[in-house]
C-alpha cells in the first residue's frame, strides 16, 4: 500500500486554490495498488488532500492531535467538514495531548510524515509561523528522507 500523508496552509488563497486542487488530483492519481492518506483534517489544505484522496478510493488516516482539537475550528464551515471526514475515515489515530498546543500540531505532523512513503506539502516555502508548522514538518520529512511533492504557485503569498 502506498502512503501519502499531507501538510499545509489553513488558508489558501484564491488565486492559488485551482493550483493546488489539480496538484493534489496529479499526487494522488495514477497509483498501482490500494492508497491510504494521512491528515488531520485542519482547516484548509489537510481537508482539501482528504477529501480528493477519498475521491481517488484511498483509505484515510485522520490523525487527531489534541482531546480538544474540534474546539479549535473557529470557522462553522471547517468544523463542519472535519466531522464529515473524520465520519468517513478508515482509521483514526488520537495522540495524547489534552490541549491543541503547537507541541502536539507538531507532534501530529512528525507522525504523517514518519507514517508516509511520501509527504505533499501544500506550503509557500517561507519558514513555519510556529512550531510545528507547514514549513518545519516539510524539513522533518525531508531530514528523514522522505521524498516531499511541493504544490503551490509562484509569486502568491498566504495571509
């Protein structure tokens, strides 16, 4: 089974989504063999590589990393989309932080990308605004060996 786990922005702008959406349909398209995908299904890029990973048939993995995680999602929307595919996943991995910290964002993301065969990055390649941000797990995976698929588009910053 191949693997393929995801990190990336929360906020994606506009100009950039179309981009991303078909980057992500490349990565996960054209795969011998059964796919299981791993996200933990934040805002943004995770739910956006969960929910075109489940349209390719791959299992997903939603890794939670906080008993409050759902507390979290400010956006109705988001929260509202987390619950869908957290409902729709193959298995689901809870670590053991009481408290969505960066320690445990972090400890979720090296979790993806220990798990993974190969991590997708939807990041605009400027460092992590925090500790375990997109820009710190990609060096984690990277460190590793992991081969990382960067997808974003040239000369557009996030806000």
């Amino acid at each position: 089974m191949k693997r393929i786990g995801v990190t990336g922005h929360r906020s994606i702008p506009d100009e950039v989504l179309g981009h991303v959406e078909d980057g992500l349909r490349a990565v996960l398209t054209g795969h011998p063999g059964p796919l299981e995908a791993f996200s933990s299904l934040a805002d943004g890029a995770d739910q956006l590589f969960a929910d075109i990973a489940l349209e390719h048939g791959a299992d997903l993995t939603v890794v939670i990393p906080s008993e409050d995680y759902e507390d979290t999602f400010e956006d109705p929307d988001a929260l509202a989309g987390y619950r869908r595919l957290r409902r729709r996943a193959a298995q689901e991995v809870r670590l053991d932080f009481a408290r969505s910290t960066d320690e445990a964002y972090y400890a979720a993301g090296t979790y993806i990308a220990d798990c993974c065969d190969r991590l997708v990055a939807v990041w605009d390649g400027l460092p992590a605004r925090g500790h375990g941000g997109t820009g710190e797990i990609v060096a984690y995976a990277r460190a590793l060996g992991k081969p990382v698929t960067v997808i974003w588009r040239e000369g557009v910053t996030r806000a």
